[in-house]
C-alpha cells in the first residue's frame, strides 16, 4: 500500500493544504485527526515540521513535502524523507513554492535535480517524485522537461477565485463557481467547452506543457480555493460553493485531460497572522478551534 501510495496513484482525487501562519491553531497531531475524521487522504504542508510528520505516522495520508533550504539535499532527505517513509506516505517533494521564471535555471532546476539525486541514492525515486509549485502566469521549459525526464507531475496554484476578483467584467461568478447553467467557453483552437474556471486555466497549463515539449506531464493542482471573508466576493456562500465543486468536480478531470485531477484546497484552518490582503487570513475550511467554516464533504 505504501509504494503505490507513494507513487502518486491516491484512490482519492482530493487533499487540503495545511498551513500554519497563526498564533491560535491546535496541535498538528489533533490536525491530523481532524483530517481522518473528514475523510481527507492527502495533505500539503510548507514546511517540514517534524511535529506533523510524526502525527502522520501511520495515518495513511499521502503527502505534499516542501522542501527546506537549510541542509544539503542528501541530508535534507535523510532526516526528513528516510526517517520518515514509508510510513509517512510521501508523495511528492516540492522545491520552492511560485519562483519566479527568470530563477528556473539558476536557482531552481539545480535545487530540484539535488533532491532527485539523493532520493535517487536513498532508492526512493521511483516513490517519491521531485517536482515545483507554479502560478497561472510561470511556466519553465527546462523545469517541464525535468518533470518529463523524471516522472513527476508538475504542481500547480489555480486560483480563480483570484482571476474573478482581478476581472469581474469579463468573468462571471457563475463561471468561477461552478455554478451551472451559466457561461460556456468555447476554445477556437482545440473546440473544446468548457463551463467552468477551474478547467479552462488547468487546460491553458497544459497547453503550455505541451508548447515546452513535455506532453506526458500531468498536473496536480497543488492549491486552489475561495475566501470566506476579507475582501471582494469573499463570502461564506461563495467560499462554500466553489470548495464543494471543485472537491466534487475533480474527479471528472478536465475538458483536455478527462479522469482524475488530483487537488488541494488551501486551506485546512484560517490563519489570524496570514500576511498580505484580509482575505488571506480566511481560507480555511475549518477554524482554528476545528469547528467548520460551513459545511463541506469529502468523499470516499
């Protein structure tokens, strides 16, 4: 169960991203719980703390690992993959979170080919795939061709919520939300349709792929989520209409790439010391006391 787990092959379609910027939030092992308790099977984390990785133990979640800056690869792995896996269901590494493009060659493939290489030496490659987070508007040729050459997926941030928010002139609410019976999109080029955000900007990614020379990537949708509160649009109806489709949605793929799109919702726990504008501090799913913020289903 632990390799194919950890291969990628979740019997799951959905996860939620664990973040942890607040001064208020409960114990990472009473997070994990509240995770099996909602039948939610994979998780993202930014940071390898050793307080979550312990609560996983054995709890049969797949896992997003970020990857930190602080050790040399080999032993980065050592201490937070080796001591862990398998009975940590790593799934995939993730080297840097949104770098910009102009750092893709520089900085950024030198760092991801690193932890290959030494999951390589640890015998862990074939589990344990090496890949980066990136927004809507990056994309690295030679990042998508090392993704090609290694198996791995390309992780990526899909917000519409941020599209709808920037654009409300040209996007619908319904469109961004899910809702049906509203806009259709026809794209000129492939002629496919498509009735909704989420799909339209997975797709544009794959067509991007494609143009780099890397077809057989697939893309896991490593964040995507809606607001409750704090700013344009922001409303717990909303927030509550887009996370329960696009959980329920994913499972369908998209118009380009039909079955299974594997995705995290951002996020698990609103976070009081969230930077930036209002709306970040209200993401989560549940709040930090781990009553929900509306309701919301996982399925099995």
């Amino acid at each position: 169960m632990a390799s194919a787990a950890a291969a990628g092959h979740l019997t799951s379609a959905h996860g939620v991203c664990y973040s942890v910027t607040g001064d208020n939030l409960p114990p990472s092992a009473e997070v994990v719980q509240l995770y099996k308790s909602r039948n939610i099977h994979a998780m993202r984390i930014f940071r390898p703390d050793q307080g979550t990785l312990a609560a996983l133990r054995g709890s049969g979640i797949g896992l997003i690992l970020a990857r930190g800056r602080a050790a040399a690869a080999i032993v980065w792995v050592h201490d937070n993959v080796r001591a862990y896996y398998p009975d940590v269901l790593i799934l995939y590494i993730a080297v840097g979170n949104e770098v910009p493009a102009g750092d893709a060659g520089l900085v950024l493939l030198p760092a991801m080919r690193n932890v290959h290489a030494a999951l390589v030496a640890a015998g862990l490659s074939s589990s344990i795939k090496v890949s980066t987070a990136v927004r809507m508007d990056r994309h690295m040729v030679p990042v998508a061709r090392f993704l090609a050459d290694t198996g791995a997926p390309l992780l990526a941030n899909v917000y519409p919520y941020f599209a709808y928010r920037d654009n409300p002139r040209d996007i619908s609410l319904g469109y961004a939300t899910f809702r049906p019976g509203t806009t259709t999109v026809r794209d000129s080029g492939s002629g496919l349709t498509y009735t909704n955000l989420l799909d339209a900007m997975v797709d544009a990614i794959y067509a991007a792929l494609e143009k780099a020379g890397a077809p057989s990537v697939r893309i896991v949708v490593s964040e995507t989520g809606w607001p409750s509160a704090g700013g344009f649009a922001a409303t717990v109806d909303n927030a509550r209409k887009y996370n329960q489709a696009a959980i329920d949605h994913v499972r369908r793929g998209t118009p380009k790439r039909p079955g299974v799109l594997q995705t995290y919702v951002f996020a698990m726990l609103n976070e009081n010391q969230k930077p930036g504008d209002p709306t970040e501090k209200n993401f989560g799913l549940f709040y930090p006391d781990m009553q929900p913020v509306y309701p919301i289903t996982f399925p099995n």
